[in-house]
C-alpha cells in the first residue's frame, strides 16, 4: 500500500466553497423567511409521543386513546382535575394502529411495577377510546399505513423492521418524520409538498364556503358510499378484540366514545348503512364484553362553524363547546367520583 | 435506500465525514468504505449481502489464478503452455459459470420456466416446470458485469489481477455504483482504490455540482414526468388524445433518460466526494444522428460493455463469428434486451435494436459506396437537412421502440401504439391546471437547455456562469434548492434502474 500522502493546500478553493455554501445558505434562510410572512406558521400538532412522555409522568386515572379526534380532548382534560386524564393522538390511526400503541407504547408503562411489585400507574382506573367508523377501515383502504411508522415507531421500533425487512417504503416513514423533527423550525422543510398549494391559498385566500361545500360532497361520498362496504376488516376487529381484552386483563373500565361527525356530511343513507352498522357493531360487542359505549355520532352540539375546513375535524372553539357540553352530559363519567 | 430518499441524507454526510477522518492510508479508506459499502447494500437486503461477498471472493480467486497460471507467452506451443492455457481456460470458465449462473438462476429462471410452459401448453402439453419467484438481489446485473469484465480483462492479459482482497471487495461493492453502474473496469478503477485518497476544493466544488444537477434530474425532472404525464395516461391511454399518447411517448423517454443519467450523475458525484472518479455514463443522447451515436452517448458504460466482451470477441475469434458484424450486433443487443429485464417487452426491444443497427451499418456501407462514385454525396451528408433526417430518424426510432420498453403485453402495447395514430379519448393530461402545465414545462426547458449547452454560443454561456464571483453562483445555487423544496413532488419514485 502506498504511504500517506498530503493533498495540496489550496486556501482560496476553500475559501471560495465556503463563500458559495453561505450565500446559498443565505438565500435558503431569506426565501424561509419570506414563505414565513405569507405561509401561516401553524403550531405542531400533539403526537404519540407526547401522549406517552405525559402518562410516562404522571399517575392519570383516565387514558384517552384515539386517532385525531382524540386531540379534541385536550379540553377535556383541561377540564378535569390536574394530573387526573392523559390523552394520547395517533393521527391517521385505526383500530390496527391503536392495539399496536396499546401493546408496544403504552403496555410498559401501564404494566410498569415498583421493585416492591407494587403498580407505578396505580390509579388508573379507565381507558377511553375515541373512534369514528373510519377507525374499522383496512389499512390499504385508508391509506394510513404510513403513520404508524411515522408517528407512532421509536428508533428500536425502525431499527427492528429494517433488520427484518431492510429499508421499504413503510420504514421510510420513520425517517421522514424525523427529518420533519429535526427541520421543524423550518416552514420550507415542515411543509414540503404542500408549499405551493399553501403559497397560492396564502396569496388568493380560496372561497371558504365553496370549499367546504366541496368538502361536504366529499365526505358524503367517503362515508355513504363505498367504503361501508369494507368498514368490515378482520384485522381491524381483531385489533378492538385484543384492545377489550387487554383492558380486562389490566382490570380497566373501557369507554367507546363514537366521536361526532359534521352533521352536514351525514346523509341519510349514510346513517342507515356506514354508520348504522358501525354503531350496532361497537354496542353489540359492548353488551358481550360488558364495557360502555357513547355515541355521540349524532346529536352533539357541533355545527357547521365548529369544524375545520376538511369537515372532519373540529375547531379550538368548537373542541371548548364539545368539551363543555360532554362533560355535562355523556361524558360526565370522565370526572372524578366526587366532583360529578 | 437509494441516492433520492431521505435515508441517504442522512447516510452521505454520516459516511463522508467520517471518510475523511480516517487516516489517509489506501487500506484504511478502503476498509472503511467497504464496510460502509456493504451497510448501504444491507439497506436493500441483509439475506442477500452474503451473496455479494461471496461472489467477490469466488472472483478474486479465479483471477489471481489465471494471472498465476497464465502463461508468459501466448504464441509458445509447448505441453507446459497447453496446460496453463487450459487451466486458465477453465478458470476463466468457472468464472463464466458461476456469474452468469447466478444472473441466470436470480433473474431468469422464472422467466424461462413460464416460457417453456406456455409454449408446451401451445402443443397441448401440460405444463410441468414450477415457476420460482426469486427476490432479485440489488445490483446483480451491474455488479456481475464488473466482475466478468475484470476477469476476462485478466484472461486476455489487459489487466493484472488485484493482489489485495480489501481493495478487489472496495471495488466491487463501492456503494456509489453497486445498485446501477456505472459498470466500471478493473483497470481504470482499482489503480485508484490501490492509493490514498485525497480531495482538492476544485474536484468538491465539480462533485456537488454534479451530484446537485442528477438529483435534480432524478428527483424533479423524471419524477414530474412520470407523475404528471407518463403515468396517468400509459394507464389508462384509451382517456386520452393522440397528442397526449405522444406526449407521454416523449415524457417517458424524457424520464427515463433523466431517472438513469440523474442517477448516473450523483454515483460520479458521490464517488468524487471520496476521491473516486467513476467514467461518465451519459452524454447527451438526444443529440445523436445515429443509433451507433445514440449507444456511445446512452449507458456508455454497458455498451461498451457488450460491444468489448461480446462483439469485438466475437467477430474478431477465429470460429464462425469472425467478420459476421450484423449477427454481433444483434447479439449485443439480444444480450442488452435480456440484461434490462426478464420479459418479452425487454426481447424485443433488443431486437428492435439490433435490426435498427444492421440497417443503420448496412446504410454507412452503402453510402461510402456512394461517396466513392461522386464526391457530391460527401457534401450532401454535410448538409443541415441531411443531419436534421438523420436526428430525426434515430430519435423518433429510439422513442418508438421504448413502447415494447414501457407496456407490459401485448393488449395494451396495440391499444396504445394504436393511441399514437388515433383515439376516442380527449384529455390532454390528467389533472390540468397550472401546477402541471408549470412542471412539465420546467422540465422541457430543463431538457432543452442541458442539450443547448452542447452548442458553441450556448456553451460560452454555460462556461460564464462558471467565471461568476463565488457569491453570485451561490444565489443560484440557494436559488436550485429552494426551488427544489418548493417544487418537488412529495413522493419521489424508485430509480428504474435499480430494478434491471
């Protein structure tokens, strides 16, 4: 082998990269900047992760679990005596995806034991899953396969699957989002894909009321049209029958909330078919399995300007209006024996 | 992973900086690259690393025997002679076994066994020969010719064989080209893994600028294509007009040029940031006037490739195929056909070619003949028209038979080269608006200037940008990747490449 050699110095080839990676940098941190005082800088949503650093330390008496319609319990919560509920989000989550947080997330510190024997977590008492039929679709249908991996995985979780599998599309979503992670700060690195659709909206505000009558339309036919047809996945029903069980086996109550829809977006025949046969699944199972089960799929308070712009998910004051009128109503179970 | 995902984000700048921090000893470098060669080729499959290696330690014994046992002068008859140059005969035939045994058994003998059933099925036979369906371990294609190519070079005296097993396993499995080539040669490249390496600012400053012109035309301009118009309409071709089928004909050659020479370009681009400088594999092909001109400017590396390991050894033996030019170029592109896929598609696109060939050298013959009897045919060939037909001709030839390339079966390569001259069907593209019209029409211009710049105004132009002060080119360069993070699609497709 030949020895070592020294390249040649070259002081002003360097220098002259280092000119070139700044003002390159530069322009990257102006056109943030720019996109910054058009692009509204909206605040991270809560994840998993925040859901289990929070039980992880506290002592709640209640676990909230559910896809993104679980973020409308923040108010909830805040509601509720301190420390007593801890909600856990998994955007884009199924029933699939809830077992699988319940098992690999949420299981070590529930089962978490003291050298003594004695239960860490030894108040809590219910767990409260919030679902929508969506929740019973499979996940090719729902396309949410993805989220797992990217919001639910810890490092462990990416580093087994890709000894396992090597690096695939579903793994990737891992390192995506924590690229994401790293990059937050950056609106550039955040939204990218959706920056053009953002700038155009940002700079031609899109009509509101047309667009939410588009959506309307849309979600009338996400929800009446086929996809009744395929609420019925076994995968799926096997993973609400092995949430049931594990909550008996730790000797907890379960509450099955089904969480409110835009009432505009439920057409009759959606009410007899999608949801109907949704419902009477969930209560079916609830008088096997002896847990409860509140539906709050019609009925609730919620209106038209209660929800966001997508027709599925509801507003800060909205989730204020939800929270106030649950809590007095169906949901009064979630205070403490005293305070009800 | 490959160079386009997030992953290799992350891997490049892990790998690269501690490339540098290694002591600058060749062994060192290369020890470290190895293992961060094999992590990369992990990435796609751990099962079948062990391949990989396996395949480099059966090569690099057979090479340093036949350079061990070759014998010093061809031309002797002795008995001694005859012994060497049988053993090494068979050697270099172990190696021929074992290559393209592997190639065969991974890549083809699904392909084969469906073949023979469906034709004993044709003679009403029962089909009896199972259908394996074997993963197709990454790089095996380019990595196979690497090695036959080192070997052979070994056998017929261009090289020596390499004395140092860490430096041969380098030069395999470099990450840079172990999923899609270049096909590199063991004479140029492992002269380079035998010393250390070192990089001078002006060799960083030509690597990133090559690795930031083939991502953008990996990640931008192939994926736009194949997003925004290839894709839609090669699916469902019966929607869409007879503009927009040849629209799509043109995007996909657009694409895949673009998916091969982007990936092509960041392999030299990654290479060269470790001091490795691996043979340009594209250069602009779309310039060519013949489909000689096309195949040295189009995968440069594995035409010449075929053309030295099977053309030139062929028709320059002593047996049957000496002098047959026309059968060896059919050959060649036989063997191209089948290297790109196991599939009819692939076959006949081979065929395709290789016809094109003949008829484009059977055409050269012909018209020597014509400029030996008046000299006006040399001055005719001169002319812009002349040069304008022959462009034409090669490129409307290329993109036509990228049909049998890109549709899978018979059915709808009818319905879609029946698209290409009539069609009930009226969409232009799938989803109009100003964000596809925007898109497609960045990347024709992207096109359309690379190929500009072969032009002597357009290269002065090109060679300005280059005297700019550092700062000004940094705006543009600051310019490229916001626009990038802006533009690019969100979900990038996998290199085509990678799966041949």
């Amino acid at each position: 082998m030949a020895e070592e050699q020294t390249p040649p110095e070259d002081p002003r080839g360097w220098r002259e990269i280092a000119t070139l990676v700044a003002v390159a940098l530069a322009v990257v941190v102006a056109a943030e900047l720019a996109v910054r005082r058009v692009v509204p800088d909206e605040p991270p949503i809560p994840e998993v992760a925040d859901g289990v650093a929070d039980l992880e330390a506290g002592n709640p008496e209640l676990l909230i679990l559910g896809s993104s319609h679980a973020r409308s319990f923040y108010a909830v919560v805040d509601r509720l005596e301190p420390g007593r509920a801890v909600v856990v989000p998994a955007e884009g989550g199924t029933f699939q995806v809830f077992d699988w947080i319940l098992q690999h997330r949420l299981s070590p510190l529930i089962e978490a034991r003291t050298p003594a024997g004695a239960k860490v977590r030894d108040r809590l008492e219910r767990l409260v899953l919030v679902t929508t039929y969506w929740d019973m679709c499979p996940a090719e249908y729902a396309h949410f396969e993805g989220n797992l991996p990217a919001r639910s995985w810890t490092f462990d979780h990416y580093a087994a699957d890709v000894l396992r599998d090597g690096m695939d599309p579903l793994n990737r979503n891992f390192v995506q989002a924590r690229f994401k992670q790293i990059f937050g700060f950056s609106l550039l690195a955040r939204e990218r894909g959706e920056l053009p659709t953002a700038l155009r909206e940002a700079l031609q505000p899109p009509d509101r009321d047309a667009r939410f009558e588009h959506r309307i339309a849309v979600r009338r036919d996400e929800i009446e049209g086929v996809e009744y047809d395929v609420c019925w996945d076994p995968a799926g029903r096997a993973a609400f029958d092995a949430i049931v069980d594990y909550t008996q086996a730790q000797g907890l109550e379960l509450t099955v909330v089904l969480f409110p829809l835009l009432p505009a977006t439920i057409t009759p025949k959606a009410q007899a078919t999608t949801l109907a046969r949704y419902a009477e699944w969930v209560k079916q199972r609830a008088a096997t399995e002896g847990f409860q089960v509140v539906d709050m799929t019609l009925g609730g308070p919620l209106e038209r300007d209660d929800f966001e712009l997508d027709c599925d998910h509801v507003t800060p004051a909205g989730n204020e209006r939800f929270a106030e009128w649950a809590l007095g109503g169906p949901l009064r179970i979630l205070h403490a024996e005293g305070a009800r | 992973m490959s160079f386009s995902d997030i992953e290799f984000a992350f891997f490049l700048p892990l790998v690269l900086l501690t490339f540098w921090c290694v002591p600058r000893r060749a062994a060192a470098q290369n020890l470290f690259l190895l293992g961060a060669s094999y992590l990369f080729y992990a990435t796609w499959s751990l099962t079948l690393l062990p391949l990989l290696v396996a395949s480099t330690l059966v090569d690099y014994a057979l090479a340093r025997y036949i350079d061990t046992h070759r014998p010093a002068n061809r031309s002797e008859d002795t008995p001694a002679v005859r012994s060497a140059r049988r053993r090494v005969r068979v050697a270099l035939a172990a190696s021929l076994v074992w290559n393209l045994g592997l190639l065969c058994w991974f890549k083809y003998v699904g392909f084969f066994a469906t073949a023979l059933n469906e034709l004993l099925g044709l003679f009403g036979l029962a089909s009896a020969l199972p259908v394996l369906e074997l993963a197709l371990p990454v790089g095996i294609s380019y990595y196979t010719l690497i090695k036959l190519g080192y070997v052979f070079d070994v056998y017929l005296g261009r090289a020596k064989a390499c004395r140092n097993l860490l430096t041969f396993a380098t030069f395999v499995a470099f990450f840079p080209q172990i999923v899609a080539g270049p096909i590199v040669r063991g004479r140029d490249l492992l002269p380079q893994y035998e010393k250390p390496r070192s990089v001078t600012p002006a060799a960083l400053r030509a690597a990133a600028l090559l690795f930031l012109v083939g991502y953008v035309r990996k990640a931008y301009v192939s994926d736009v294509l194949a997003l925004n118009l290839v894709n839609p309409i090669f699916a469902q071709p019966e929607q869409y007009s007879v503009l927009a089928h040849w629209a799509a004909l043109l995007g996909f050659a657009g694409q895949v040029y673009c998916d091969f020479a982007g990936y092509s370009e960041m392999a030299i681009g990654c290479a060269a940031f470790f001091g490795v400088a691996l043979p340009v594999n594209f250069d602009r092909p779309f310039l060519s006037r013949s489909l000689f001109e096309f195949w040295r400017r189009w995968h440069i590396t594995l035409n010449q490739w075929l053309f030295d390991y099977i053309y030139n050894l062929l028709t320059t033996s002593r047996g049957w195929f000496r002098g047959r030019l026309d059968v060896g170029l059919m050959l060649v592109f036989l063997a191209s056909g089948l290297w790109h896929g196991a599939a009819w598609g692939f076959v006949i696109w081979g065929v395709l070619h290789g016809v094109g060939l003949v008829i484009n050298r059977r055409w050269d013959v012909f018209y020597r003949g014509l400029c030996r009897k008046d000299r006006v045919w040399v001055k005719r060939r001169k002319t812009r028209s002349y040069a304008v037909a022959a462009w034409a001709l090669t490129q409307i030839f290329f993109v036509l038979t990228l049909l049998p390339f890109r549709v899978p079966g018979w059915e709808p390569l009818v319905v879609f080269t029946t698209g290409l001259v009539s069609s009930a069907g009226q969409a232009l593209v799938e989803v109009p608006g100003l964000t596809t019209y925007f898109g497609l029409a960045c990347c024709a211009l992207f096109l359309g200037a690379e190929h500009l710049l072969a032009f002597e105004p357009f290269r002065r132009l090109g060679a300005t940008f280059f005297r700019l002060p550092a700062p000004a080119r940094g705006l543009v360069y600051g310019l490229v990747v916001v626009f990038l993070v802006v533009f690019l699609p969100p979900a990038g497709g996998a290199f085509i490449y990678a799966r041949f």
